[in-house]
C-alpha cells in the first residue's frame, strides 16, 4: 500500500498497515508457541460412565505478549474506521467535521440512529454505505460489531486469548474405530480443548494434532 502524507486517507491507510502488522506478529509468536507442542493428549471418563473423552491438555499459557498485541490491533482497526469516516467528510467538503464516525451498534435501528446523530457531517451517500455493511449483531457486518464489542471490553479487562473453535487433525490408524467429533471450544478455567469422544474400553489407534493457523483467537462476545 502506497502512502503520501498528502493523501487525505494517509491516517487510516497507516493505521491499518500498523494492524496488519501487529497480526502478523501475533500470528507468528502463536505458531512458534504451538510448534514447541506445549500439550499432551489425555483421556478420560465421560460423566455417563460409558464414554471417554479425548483432549488436548496445555501444559503452558500463552505468552502474554500475545494478548498485548491482539488489544493493540483491536484498537487500531476500530480507529481506522472512524479515521476513515473523518477522512470522507473532509474529502466532501467539510472544513473541521465534528460528527463523522462509523456506526456500530447492537440493532438495525440503534445504527440508524447513530447514523443520525454521529453522521451529520457525511455526506448522503457514505451514510447510505455505511448502512450496507449492516455494522449490528446479527447483521452482514457482524464481525464488525465483535470488532466493536471486543474493542470496548478490553477498556476494563485484559484481553484474554485462547483456544476457541478451532481444527483438530485426527488420523486413524489400521482398524481403529473412529471417534465422535466433538466442537473443539477452550476451557480457559482448565487450559485443555476437547475434541472426541468413543465408547470406553476401546482400543484407539490414532494421532492427533491442533491446526495451527486459525486455533488461538480472542474470545468471541456473545
């Protein structure tokens, strides 16, 4: 991306550079975690009596430069929206725009409203865009809103990072019976990830492993 301080997007363009960056470092610091295989594989019980449960157990947190640099790009990327809406104001026309944001909200009508009030300085046409991103719960632009959600959270707790809907790669071996898959959900409280279950007394045969490239992300807010 090509950046000239005379562009009157340089601010936002930066921004999201330095995002991109502050990613790409956390990708590798989790990657270099996991490569060290900081797990084991267990089983136990199920509470039926019947089952077993197969699990990754972590034996180590993660770094806590991680979670520093996730809060850093969550604030960065919410900023380039917002920058980015200043940025078209002044582009329309608007000498010192004081109500120019990007919208986030929890409905379709909270949006409009903000759209409203914090958007008078836009002109009609980036409102209307705005509105087709659908930037509320449950609307196109969801992951906005977790953007948004998660942004604001971490101004009153550290942001945690964990295992959270991931991929488990299991390979069977010979005649070993499969198991059942389970969604692989972190237990942050118990630092493990369960991911299959099987009739107790069975004798399995397989290896398992995390994926690597998408497992460990900030929890998602509901």
């Amino acid at each position: 991306m090509a950046l000239s301080r005379a562009d009157l997007f340089y601010s936002p363009k930066r921004r999201l550079l330095r995002a991109q960056k502050q990613l790409v470092n956390l990708d590798r610091k989790i990657k270099r975690f996991l490569f060290n295989k900081p797990h084991e594989l267990m089983v136990e019980l199920d509470a039926d009596g019947i089952h077993e449960i197969h699990k990754f157990k972590f034996t180590k947190r993660l770094p806590i430069s991680c979670d520093d640099l996730a809060f850093e790009a969550l604030f960065t990327l919410r900023s380039v929206l917002d920058q980015t809406a200043y940025a078209a104001a002044i582009v329309s026309g608007k000498v010192r725009p004081k109500r120019a944001v990007f919208p986030i909200a929890e409905t379709a009508g909270d949006v409009e409203n903000g759209i409203k009030g914090y958007c008078r300085d836009l002109p009609k046409e980036i409102q209307a865009l705005f509105r087709r991103f659908e930037p509320y719960k449950g609307g196109n632009g969801h992951a906005l809103w977790v953007l948004n959600r998660l942004r604001n959270s971490a101004h009153t707790v550290v942001l945690g990072i964990g295992i959270a809907g991931a991929s488990i790669i299991v390979g069977h071996r010979g005649d070993s019976p499969a198991l059942e898959g389970l969604n692989p959900i972190w237990d942050s409280a118990k630092n493990e990830i369960k991911f299959g279950r099987g009739r107790r007394g069975q004798k399995w045969n397989y290896q398992a492993k995390p994926a690597d490239s998408d497992l460990i992300r900030p929890g998602v807010p509901t």
